[in-house]
C-alpha cells in the first residue's frame, strides 16, 4: 500500500495541528491530582506547590484496607460495593474492574462470598471471573482428568468422595445427597483407605496391605453385612451389618461405580490406535457423565467435538502406531487447560480477573487485591533450559518491571476510585505484615506530597484496617456492615421471651428416611426439621490411612475415661490398676 500512499501531497493539511488523544480528568481529587502528576513528570517539590492541603472527601478517592485473610479480603471488598452502590445509584455492576495477581487463588473465595446470597437478595452482586483455565473451573472436567490418569493415582477414600460428589457424576448413578452420605459413613467404618483393590495396592507400591483397606474390601463387608445381617466371619472377611433394608440400593450403586472404576483401571494399561481410543473414550464419556443442565450438555458436546477434532488432526499427521492413554489424554484436554483472554470479561457484572495487560482500560472504580509482599511483583522461577535468565542483559524482558507497568496502568485507568488491599495482619498472632513494595512505595509518595487540611497523617485518613472476624463490635460502632445477620448476638435478650409453634402437617410425603430418622431420635429429628437446628457442629475429615497415634483429643477423651473409672472404683472401694489401665489405653 505503500506505492498508492501520497504522503507528500497530504502533508501540508497536517502542519501546525497536534492530535493529542488523552482526555484531562478532573484534579478535585486525590486520585486525579495523582493521575495529573503522572501526565506532567512532575516531582515531589512541584507537587507540593501544585496541590493544596485536602479534605476528607477529596482523599476518599484513594483508598488502602487491610485484613487477615484472602477470606475476609473478599468479604471486606463485598461490603465495600454495597457501601459504594447504595451512594451512588448511577454506578453500575460493569463499572467496576478487581484484579488480583492469580484469580484462580481467589475463585473459591469469590464463589463462596459473592455466590452465597439470592438473587432475591439486595446483597446479591453478579459477579464474573475471567483468566481461569476451565480444568481448574469445570467439575466435570477436573474428573475426567482424574479418571484419565487413573493408573497414577493411590485413589484414597477422599479422592473417591470427591469424585462423587460431581453432580454430572452423582447423576449418572443416580446417587442423592444421602445416598452419597450413607456410602460415606460406611466406607469410613468398613475400614477403607487407600486402594482400589489388591492389585492396584501392589501397582502403587503398597505390598504390606494385600487388598486390605481398599474400596473393594470395604464393599465385600457390607455386602456380606447385607447377606449375612451379623459379624460373624466368612473366609477371613468380617462382614459390615449397618447396610441392610432398602438403604442397601445405595450399596449397590457404589458397587456399579467401583466396577466402572474397576474396568477403567485395566483399560488405561493398554496401547491402542487412535481409532479404538476414539471409541473408548465417547464410552467413558457415556458411562460417568450424565448432566440435565444446558452448560454441562454443552461442555460434554465439546468435548466430544475436541475428541473428533484431535482424532482427525492425528490421522492427518499419518500417526498409525498405538499410543499410550497418557498421550491422547493430553492431546484430547490441551484446549481447555488455558484461558483465553475474552474469557467472559466485561459480561455487564463485577469483573474479577488477573493483573494482565488489556485488562487496565477505564473503569470507575478499580480494585487492587492480594498487594502482598512477596505476592506482587510476582516471581518467576527460572528454568534450567532458560539461558536468558542466567546472562541478562539490558532490555530483556523482566516480569518485575512488567508488574510495575500494570500497576501504573491500572492507577491511571481507574477514573473515580482506586482501592487497594492486603494482608496486613497475620490470622494467627496479630503481627503485622508489610504490603507490596510496590504499594509501599505509593503510600510514602503520598504521604510526602500531599496534607490534609486537619493536619492529621494522610495514610491514617487513607488506611482501614478490619477485624479479623466480620462479626466484631467495629461493626456496630464504626465500620459500616451489610452482613446483619451478625448483629442479633449483640442485642440484649428479653427477660421472658415464649414463641409459640403451631403445629405443621407435611403437605407432601414424607420420605422413608425422615421417618426413620424421627422414630430413632424424635427429638433430634424435631430440633432438624422444626427448629432448623444441627448437632453436627463439625464435619469429620475423611482420613485416606489408618490412625496410629492419638491427637490431642484422643489423649484428652482416654484420661478423662480413666479419671471417670478411678473414681468410680474410688467409690466403690475396689482397687484399680492406674498403670495398667494407662497401658491397655495407650
């Protein structure tokens, strides 16, 4: 195009303008003073002339908080939004960008914060996380990743829990919420561990066990619980008598699992071509994944569609040898282990993503989380292969210096608010932690150019610091808080209080197990289903091997049992052998 290009016959139309693109924001502010400082070069003397002393409201642009964990950094910024939406109505969802240095540290915490509230609910926020990978996002996913490396995996009882407990899974067995716990609790008192079964123990190295404590020796006692309904032993094998009645189907799906799992195991030892491995592997598509939701349908489609798609490109590559299962499984997931960068960003909600360049473009508000020290700038361990990090020159690329780039940018791209957090005290003993050296770098630039009109320091006006727990008195006196379910343990209770309940006939059937539950603990089963009140205080951790030492617990529960029975052979005036009993305790 250069030929066709008259650049001599049109220049004299361009002398003597200046195209300047940059739009001058407003400097009644901190932020955007800060912002015409950055624009001009100017220097900590120029900016103390330029600028005179600030008011609260003109610093509330630029804002630092502090909490003690990822958790509560999350809650404080939700709080923060609620505070910011109900003040200005003009603000929207999309006009508000958080980035972070890695969203996948913080998609859980996200979920568990931003997710928990109706849509009902005035608390209620969209929210949208971009720059994840969907292996990392999509249950079904993570799954099918393990199954495929199935030959690699111990499969302990927790691993097999969670993979239950995929919905798309769960339904393709048809297992319900108690059916999954029912199989829980009698895994766990049937003795399995570690294992499939015996011959997957001595593929992983475990020769001592000999099927002992595996899945498969676990369901051979509750199915033999089941025929012989006692503990009597049947050739060596102690049979699990909890499974019986019609809670025994939930037995039986578990056991058409294992089989699967079973079949999976033999399967993925073998080397077959790319056709035969094509066909095993829409199987196993059908045979562990059922989803009825349109975006598990859709992902099972695609992956389906990547299983053709890597096929066909192997074909074409005149790849004719069998291959391992390790192999076409890369090949198959490759597509879906890296995020792309239009990854359901800018969608009209709250935008969480990674500090990436193209993520810093004007938003009203700008959120920095996760400015830990250490954290950001982020560290980059350097290969061995990498001969540019052992000779560095002058102009080679340097993640630090990137990290500071996508700092300024995200400064200057925020027009309204910048507010900026981190882990400023430790959870455990209350020290306090210093933040990015970045940030701390910003914050002693601002405390030097700037004054505020009362005279009293510009980062005490600028710096909040939360409590450790969102149920503090700070709360109700001096921070501002839309979680109120909080603030019922802090009103006085009447000296008589009685709340009559009405009766409550059930308007559909009752199902066989909450009959059973109520004619084996009426009470409890009242205090569940009326009260909406739980003895489970604590859920117990699934173990994947067998206790050999006592915890503390333990030591607590057996010298409180052997005070109790020294007493009471005190009392009877019986003797009673402390030593003994400590060693037949221990």
């Amino acid at each position: 195009m250069d030929e066709f290009d008259q650049t001599q016959q049109h220049l004299q139309l361009f002398q003597g303008q200046r195209v300047d693109l940059f739009e001058a924001r407003p400097t009644d502010h901190l932020l955007g003073q800060l912002q015409d400082d950055i624009l001009n070069l100017r220097t900590l003397e120029e900016t103390r002339s330029q600028w005179p002393a600030l008011t609260a409201e003109q610093c509330a642009s630029v804002q630092f908080a502090t909490a003690h964990s990822l958790l509560r950094e999350i809650e404080v910024l939700h709080n923060d939004l609620l505070q910011q939406f109900a003040a200005d109505p003009t603000l929207q969802y999309r006009d508000v960008m958080v980035m972070v240095p890695d969203v996948a540290q913080y998609s859980a915490a996200i979920h568990a914060v931003f997710g928990r509230f109706d849509k009902t609910d005035p608390r209620c926020i969209p929210f949208t996380i971009a720059d994840q990978a969907q292996q990392h996002e999509e249950p079904i996913l993570r799954a099918l990743r393990y199954l495929l490396s199935i030959r690699r995996q111990r499969f302990g009882l927790s691993e097999l829990l969670d993979l239950l407990d995929v919905p798309a899974v769960a339904q393709r067995f048809s297992l319900t919420d108690l059916e999954r716990e029912q199989c829980q609790d009698w895994l766990q008192q049937a003795g399995a561990r570690l294992g499939l079964h015996a011959e997957h123990q001595q593929q992983q190295g475990i020769y001592a066990l000999d099927g002992q404590h595996s899945m498969w020796f676990a369901l051979q006692r509750m199915l033999l619980g089941y025929a012989f309904g006692d503990q009597t032993p049947w050739l060596g094998t102690v049979p699990y008598a909890a499974v019986k009645g019609l809670d025994a189907a939930a037995a039986g799906k578990l056991a058409d699992c294992l089989a699967q799992l079973h079949q999976l195991w033999q399967d993925a030892e073998q080397r077959l071509t790319i056709e035969q491995w094509q066909q095993r592997l829409l199987q196993l598509l059908e045979q562990w994944f059922v989803d009825e939701e349109p975006a598990g349908q859709e992902l099972l489609q695609q992956l389906r569609s990547e299983l053709v798609d890597t096929a066909a490109l192997m074909q074409a590559a005149s790849i004719t040898e069998t291959l391992s299962l390790e192999v076409i499984a890369d090949a198959w997931l490759a597509p879906f282990d890296s995020s792309s960068l239009p990854q359901r960003f800018l969608a009209g909600a709250v935008n969480f993503a990674t500090l990436m360049p193209m993520r810093a473009i004007p938003f009203r508000q700008v959120h920095l989380l996760g400015m830990n020290d250490g954290a950001f700038p982020r560290q980059v361990q350097k290969q061995d292969f990498d001969l540019m990090a052992q000779h560095y020159r002058p102009g080679d690329r340097s993640r630090r210096d990137d990290d500071r780039y996508l700092l300024l940018e995200a400064l200057l791209s925020a027009r309204e608010r910048l507010r900026i957090s981190w882990l400023g005290r430790d959870k455990f003993d209350n020290s306090a932690l210093e933040p990015s050296v970045l940030i701390a770098q910003l914050r002693e630039h601002l405390s030097q150019g700037w004054t505020l009109t009362t005279g009293t320091p510009l980062l005490d006006a600028l710096t909040v610091e939360h409590p450790l727990q969102p149920f503090s008195r700070r709360y109700l006196q001096e921070l501002p808080s839309y979680h109120y379910e909080w603030q019922r343990f802090y009103q006085p209770k009447p000296s008589e209080t009685q709340w009559p309940l009405p009766a409550r006939m059930p308007q559909t059937a009752v199902p066989l197990a909450v009959l059973s539950d109520f004619v084996r603990d009426p009470v409890r089963c009242f205090f569940r289903q009326r009260l909406q009140v739980s003895f489970e205080f604590f859920e117990q951790s699934v173990a994947d091997h067998e206790t050999f030492v006592a915890n503390a617990l333990d030591h607590y529960q057996l010298r409180q049992r052997l005070v109790d029975q020294l007493w009471s052979a005190m009392r009877q005036g019986l003797p009673f052998d402390v030593l003994g009993q400590l060693t037949v305790a221990r």
